[in-house]
C-alpha cells in the first residue's frame, strides 16, 4: 500500500520536470565561428583563384566585430578586404583586354570599394595600444596600393561626368583629389577640384561643394572661378550656415565686382535687415571699382527710397536709367518717390482755398502726380503683365491729375482683377 502511494507522487513529478528537460535538449545550437586564420587562408585562396572574393571580403568584414580583435588584427582584415576588392576590378580588366563584354561600372565601384577598406585600414593602423603607443604596419602598403590605381579614380570620375550621373562621380574626383601625393607635381589636380566641385553642387552635395571650391577656384579661369565662389555661396545657404554664406557673399562681392549676382544677393540682405547705409556704401564701392552699372545706381536708389529721401532716391533712379533705359524697376522707384512726395504734400497743405498757399502747393502736387506719371506708365509699358505694380499707382495718379479717360480704364481694370 505504501509503494503504490510512493509512486502516485512521483510520478506528476516526472511528468512536470520531463517537458523542461526536452525543450532543454531542442535548444538551436549557436553555429560556430570561423577560426580567424580560416578566414585568412579562404581570403588566399580566392586572390589565387580568382574566384569567390565577394564571400571571402564578407566573412572577414563580418569578423572585425569580434570584441577580442585587437586593432592590428582589424586593420589587416581591412586590407585583406581591400586586396580581394582589387581582385573583382582585376576580373574586369581582365575581360576588357581580352575585347569580352564587361561591366564599366562594376571595374571603377571595385576601385572606389577598395579605398574604402584602405580607409578603414589606415583609420584603426595609427590607434595607439594600450600603452599609448602607435605601430602601423600597413601605411605604406595602403599609400602604395591607391597611388597604383589613382589614374582610375580619376577615369571613373570622368566615365560618370560623361553620362551626367554627378553624384557616382563625386566619390571618384573627390578621392583623387583627397590622396594626392604631396612629393609629386599633378597636371590633374587643378581641373579633378573643379571637376569635383561642379559634380558635387549638381548633385546636391553641399558639403563636397564646399569642401572642394576654394582649392579650384585659384586654378579657374576668369569666366569660371565666380560661377564657382557662387557655388560656394549657395552651399552654405542651404547648409544654412549664415555666418559663413554672409562672409563668403561679402568676399564674392569685392573680388568679381563685375559678377552681379553677388552684389544682388547681398543687397537683398541689407534691405531685409534694413542696413541702407551698408548697401550705399557696397554700391559705392563697386561704382568705384567698376565705373558703374545700373544695378549699383538702382540698389542706391531703393535704399533711399526705403529711408523716405526721395530726392536722393530719384537722382539715383535717374542715372540707372540713363545707363539702361529699359530698366523698369528704376523706373518704378522714381514714379513712387514722386508719388509718395505727392501724397505727403497733399496731407500737409491747408485745405482753405483762402490760405496764401492753398494755390502754390496744388501747383507743386500736380507737378509730383505729373512726374510721377510717366514713370509709372514706362513700368506698365514694360512690364504688362505686373499689373500689381502700376496698376494703383496709375489710378491715384489719373484721379488727382483729372484724366478721367485714363481713370475710366484703369478703375475698369482694378474691378475685373477683384
């Protein structure tokens, strides 16, 4: 009687403890690492044959995360995975000597591949032990290794300009100009920076465009080098980098005076933060250097404009017009400085028919609105289609002047605009 109880309570004992055991026993076994000189010796074996480099350059980068791997052993798995990346561009070149079909960009990615694993070797070669000391070993082995396939880089930039993909060729000019070997003269050099530059701005890389302008802008001629500052300039705008667009902005403006987009663009920057006396003095300095154009005379006039001279304003309306007729916005300042001074007369004179001035300051109001008039109207001749520029301005200036055929269209006009 004792034993059957004995083993009525062991048994829901056994039955408890046997899944646990069986999940224990079914537990996925972790596959089991490659010894490090396996993989060295697979990494042999694929340059010897030519074959299987891609699986051999894998298997070691994924080992450079081993924790025990010091940094001597990181970097020489870098430049193994360099070696083997030398070796698919090896099987490219192979097939274009032998006139068998190849694949272009697959030859010059490998050599681009190949300095990143150089670049990664070099970055971990130079650490210092635990002692603080530095043992590079593959220094000269690196430099020797991209110095022997630069020509390429350089050929791969240029077989990508040549099909306007920017942003593959940027990586290639950008790592011809970044290992230039300081001992030795490079013909190359000067147009790979402005090749770079160009490739990175139209590729929208703001940063390579800044990185690489001022080294090619020395060596560009007198047509190229502002297109490459302006560059530069728009760089940091959209790097929104404001001290450093403003500096280089001022700097564009005093070294190509006869590139006006500099000059326009900083204008623009003294009139939103209300610096009239800046933009006076940059117009000044530039009618200087250059003998003056309209632009020069125009952004004076604005600026007076704006700080309500309007006499000043209209003098240098004048002379922009004088040196380009057509330009409408000149035109326009003057006919609002006319304008305004003839709306402020009318605020200011006495309104009593009687007052010994009520005649004398009508004439003078009728002589701005007259000025003003045809002013606006060579606005509205040349620029038709900105009808909110002279359209109010031409209804005030017909209304007060009594030119009720005039006012008749252009109170027509204001009503089908609303």
């Amino acid at each position: 009687m004792r034993l059957v109880l004995l083993l009525t309570f062991l048994i829901p004992a056994f039955l408890t403890l046997s899944p646990a055991k069986k999940a224990k026993e079914e537990k996925p076994k972790q596959p089991k690492q490659e010894r490090l000189a396996t993989l060295y010796k697979n990494a042999r074996n694929a340059l010897k044959n030519q074959s299987g480099q891609d699986a051999a350059r894998d298997a070691l980068l994924s080992a450079v995360t081993r924790p025990e791997l010091g940094n001597r052993q990181k970097a020489k798995i870098y430049y193994k995975a360099a070696l083997l990346e030398q070796s698919l561009n090896g099987e490219e070149n192979k097939k274009a000597f032998l006139k068998q079909a190849f694949d272009s960009a697959k030859f010059f990615n490998k050599l681009r591949d190949m300095y990143g694993q150089l670049h990664l070797c070099d970055s971990v070669d130079v650490l210092p032990d635990a002692k603080g000391n530095m043992h590079p070993r593959y220094q000269n082995r690196s430099r020797a290794l991209r110095l022997k396939h630069r020509r390429n880089i350089l050929n791969g930039g240029k077989f990508f300009l040549a099909k306007k993909d920017y942003a593959s060729a940027y990586p290639f000019l950008d790592l011809y100009c970044t290992h230039k070997d300081p001992n030795q003269k490079d013909s190359l050099y000067p147009q790979t920076q402005l090749w770079a530059t160009l490739a990175a701005f139209q590729a929208g890389n703001y940063e390579g465009t800044v990185k690489h302008a001022d080294a090619a802008i020395p060596f560009a001629d007198a047509n190229t080098a502002p297109i490459l500052h302006e560059y530069k300039v728009r760089s940091y705008g959209k790097l929104r980098n404001d001290s450093a667009w403003t500096a280089s902005l001022k700097d564009g403006v005093i070294r190509y005076p006869d590139h006006d987009w500099f000059f326009v663009q900083l204008s623009d920057w003294c009139y939103r933060h209300r610096r009239f006396d800046v933009e006076r003095q940059l117009a000044d300095r530039l009618i200087a250097q250059t003998g003056g154009k309209a632009i020069h005379y125009y952004a004076k006039s604005k600026s007076y404009l704006s700080e309500e001279e309007y006499e000043a304003s209209i003098a240098s309306a004048d002379t922009a017009i004088a040196i380009q007729p057509d330009f409408a916005d000149a035109y326009y300042n003057k006919g609002i400085a006319y304008l305004n001074m003839a709306v402020i007369a009318q605020e200011t004179s006495p309104k009593d028919a009687g007052n010994p001035d009520y005649l004398s300051d009508k004439t003078r109001i009728q002589a701005y609105y007259r000025q003003a008039l045809p002013c606006m109207e060579t606005v509205r001749k040349l620029q038709p289609d900105r009808q909110d520029r002279w359209a109010s301005p031409l209804y005030r200036i017909y209304l007060n002047l009594n030119m009720g055929d005039e006012f008749n269209e252009i109170d027509k006009l204001l009503n089908q605009k609303q």
